[in-house]
C-alpha cells in the first residue's frame, strides 16, 4: 500500500455481473476503468490501524490519516448524486500501552468534510477473540473488542435511495401478540404516546443500527423480513469455515484472506441503500465478499485490490474467483504467482456490465 501511484489497475476476472481488478484503486477514474458518477454505492472495509503489520498490509498510526486522505477525492468523484459510502472500520490499542486510538472517530470527522454524515452502525462480532493478549489476559485490565464502527455517509443525505422496508427485521413475539390482540392506548412512562397507529402490520420492524447476522448468510428477500434467514439480528460472527470460497482456497492449498467480513454485513446495506442493477463499489476488496453478495442480490460491481504487499501478494484477487460459478479469467490471472492452477473455471462470454 504504498502511497506512490505506481500500480495501474489491470483487470483480472469478469462474470456475469461485476468485474474484479487488480492495481491501485486511487487509479481507477485515471486510467479510465470506471467513470464519474457511476456508481451507487461503494461499499467497504479498509485495512485498519493496526500496532502489527498484516499479510494484506496496512498502515501504522502515525500514517493512516494522511493516507486514507487520498483516496477520498476518487470517491468523491465515483458517486452518483444518490450515492452512498459505507466503510467498516475497526478500532484499535496504541503500541505498548493500554490506550485505545482514536483514529476511527477521526477519520470519521474527516470524511464528513467531504460528504454527508448519515447514520453509524456497530458490527458486533461475539466470536472476535480477546486483544491485545496482554491489556485482556494477562493483566485483566480491558474486556473483549467485539464491535466494529460502520459509518454511512452519502454524497447528499436528502437523495440517498435509502428505503428501511427493504431491510424489516421479523416482529418479535410480543408485536405478534399485539397485533393480533390489540393494545390499550396509553401514555408510556417516558411520555410517548401509543396509539392506534402502532398498530398498523408493515411486515417487520425497523431494524436496529446493532447489526447481526448468522454466518454465511445472505438473502433475496422476496418482500420477506430481512432477518427472514437469520438466527439472531445482535450477532455476527465471523466463524463460518465451509463456504465455498474456503473450500476451494484449502483444496487449491492457497492462504485465505484473512480479514474477511460475514456476507450478512454487505447485504444489509446492498438491500437498504441500493436497488436492482445498481452498481457496488469495493476500493479494499480482499477477498471480494461484497462482490459475491452484490451479484447473488441482482447488483452489478466493480472490486480492486492492490494485492502487492507481504508473502502472499498476488494470490488474493486471483483466489476470490472462487467465490464465482463462472468467472472468465483475463490472460495472466489464471495461475498463481508460482503457476499453481487457481481454478478450472468455464469460459464463458465477456460479461456485459454497467460501469
């Protein structure tokens, strides 16, 4: 991740709906791989702040800021009108003490220079191990970090295609017997008034900014709940290990990403922010999870990963192929660096997407 424009996106895989990069995605309007306005929503998770480095790289503390400012303008110029961003963000201990950063919240602060601050969310992950070892079990002196700041921004926050009907969470067992029994108007204890308009069936509740999902799912919805799949809207974690993109990358002895998010955590705002053949936006794809989710929900995307950085450089873009039935590779992206086969995926047609 080099703050140098050095790395040109080259395309490696197309497939029905999106197409998969790999270069510097500061360069994608530069080079012309997309245009202004295009896209509907860029959805992402951006290498965190972390005291040690990862195989995927990322920035030490006294660097990010300044770093994760220059790919704002970029986005700032991809967004359509109606256009939303969405970045997970994790937080983090300053090195050899037990101080957390505040990196997050000021990063939050300068992005919403640029664009509209709409609403956080939290991802909270229940199977997130305890970190740092030494401020959570040696000493005993912090818990857990189990939640994740999500930050909505829009380009303009009174034109985003943002509908909550279509990510209604199932009533809970007690607006079911409401429903169907009915209720006493009254005044609650904290002065809200609840009257017969509470009463109305819309489908499902508004959902929480909480965010929870069960491994591995994803749904199409079919005016259905959003939840409709999913065991329990307060927990996401992240521990699913039989899905097919791991299946293959352990069948093809290739090291997956290792900082990958639940499928649930993209649908969910694919649904709420987007609608059919809208164009997705992944600038940190890694292992192009957004991309799969946004083609399985009748979206159209565009992924880029740098993929440059640590032992593994290389075989991330190429490996998230996996995720795809039929992805058709472009020529020196079928093999790995070391010419170990990827896949034996059928040729198919370039795919004709909205970019």
């Amino acid at each position: 991740m080099n703050a140098n424009l050095n790395s040109q996106p080259c395309l490696a895989y197309t497939t029905a709906k999106g197409k998969a990069y790999q270069g510097d995605s500061r360069l994608v309007l530069a080079s012309k791989v997309m245009k202004p306005g295009s896209v509907d929503l860029i959805f992402t998770s951006p290498p965190f702040s972390l005291t040690r480095p990862k195989d995927y790289g990322n920035k030490p503390h006294d660097e990010y800021l300044s770093w994760f400012d220059t790919f704002v303008p970029v986005w700032q110029s991809l967004l359509c009108d109606t256009g939303s961003l969405v970045i997970d963000v994790g937080g983090s201990y300053l090195p050899g003490a037990p101080k957390r950063s505040t990196y997050h919240f000021e990063l939050a602060a300068r992005l919403a220079r640029h664009f509209d601050l709409c609403q956080e969310f939290y991802w909270y992950n229940p199977a997130k191990l305890p970190g740092p070892a030494q401020w959570t079990n040696v000493d005993r002196i912090r818990v857990k970090d189990s939640v994740n700041l999500i930050l909505w921004f829009a380009k303009d926050a009174s034109k985003t295609k943002a509908d909550n009907r279509r990510v209604l969470k199932r009533y809970s067992t007690s607006m079911d017997a409401l429903l169907k029994n009915g209720y006493q108007i009254r005044k609650r204890p904290s002065n809200h008034n609840i009257t017969d308009k509470f009463m109305v069936d819309n489908k499902g509740a508004i959902p929480p900014n909480l965010l929870g999902f069960a491994d591995g799912d994803q749904s199409d919805l079919h005016g259905e709940p959003f939840d409709a799949l999913f065991d329990n809207i307060l927990a996401v974690s992240n521990t699913i290990s039989n899905d097919k993109y791991l299946s293959e990358c352990r069948l093809h002895g290739v090291k997956p990403h290792n900082a990958r998010f639940p499928k649930g955590l993209p649908a969910f705002f694919i649904e709420f922010l987007t609608e059919h053949d809208d164009v997705i936006y992944d600038p940190f794809a890694g292992s192009n999870t957004t991309g799969e989710v946004a083609e399985a929900l009748g979206r159209n995307w565009v992924s880029c990963e740098l993929d440059a950085e640590g032992k593994f450089a290389g075989t991330y873009v190429r490996s998230s192929a996996f995720r795809f039935e039929s992805p058709r590779f472009e020529a020196g992206f079928e093999t790995l660096p070391d010419e170990k086969w990827v896949s034996n995926a059928k040729r198919v047609p370039p795919a004709s997407v909205k970019v």
